[in-house]
C-alpha cells in the first residue's frame, strides 16, 4: 500500500540509519548509509519544511573531502531511502525522502542539526561531530508498506 507523507515521515525518523544518494557533475550515482535526525520547521530555521540532518563525523574515513560532500556541491538533488526488511514479508515496508541539500560549516547553523544528532546517537553526545553538517529540505516524502503498522 502507498503511503501517505506523514505515515512515510514517522516510518523514516524510526530507523537508526538511511542511504544517502547523490549525484556529481558527471550524474554518476554515489549511494552510502548515514546516520541523522529528522526536524521540522521551527528546529533552528523558521519557515523551513521537513528536515533531514547528518553531520561528518569522527568515524575513520579515508579522507574529509568525501565524494557525498563534493556531489552536494555540484549538484544540491539527493535522494534518502529507509526500509525495514523481516522474514515476515507482510511487515515489509520503504521509504523515500527527495530533497535539496545544503552544506553548514559555520558552528552557530551547525548547533541546531548538531543538537538533534546528539539527542538520538549517544555516540554524538561523547564525541561531537565537527561537521559540516549536511540539511536536506524535504521536497517529498514517498512510501510503500506490504500492511499496516
């Protein structure tokens, strides 16, 4: 069954990690899981819808200048899949968020996106992302699930 916005936007926000798709200049495909925290307007930027936030953080990476990074850059149009997958086909379920994103490197429009990363992840509260701090506003949210929930 279709799901509608909210149901999708609640379904999406349950799980602990989604994948971030964008594209470069080129409009090859660049997919990698993430973490983040969802907001709404109100959650540090008046007049803004739906929010995803997800922060660079201390994880090992091979270098700070990350291919999702330099894509966002070139081309702002990125995609987030979550799904949720059991044995169990009739509680199978998938969510997309399509959206704009933005980069923030200042610490004062990091705080907001930073907060909420920390109230979901402990391992944000220890070790505080450094940023940047990837805002994607939510253009549409989309959705299928095999049965209610």
């Amino acid at each position: 069954m279709r799901l509608d916005a909210a149901d999708a936007r609640r379904r999406f926000a349950s799980v602990p990690v989604a994948r971030l798709a964008t594209a470069g200049p080129d409009g090859r495909p660049h997919v990698v899981p993430f973490t983040f925290a969802v907001g709404a307007a109100g959650d540090g930027e008046p007049g803004w819808g739906d929010r995803i936030y997800s922060a660079v953080d201390a994880k090992p990476k091979s270098s700070r200048d990350l291919r999702r990074l330099r894509n966002i850059r070139a081309n702002p149009q990125v995609a987030v899949l979550a799904d949720h997958y059991e044995d169990d086909w009739d509680s199978l379920w998938w969510v997309r968020a399509d959206g704009r994103a933005i980069l923030l490197d200042e610490p004062a429009a990091m705080a907001p996106a930073l907060a909420l990363l920390a109230e979901r992840y402990p391992q944000y509260r220890e070790q505080p992302p450094a940023g940047p701090v990837i805002s994607i506003d939510v253009s549409r949210w989309t959705g299928w699930a095999a049965g209610p929930a």
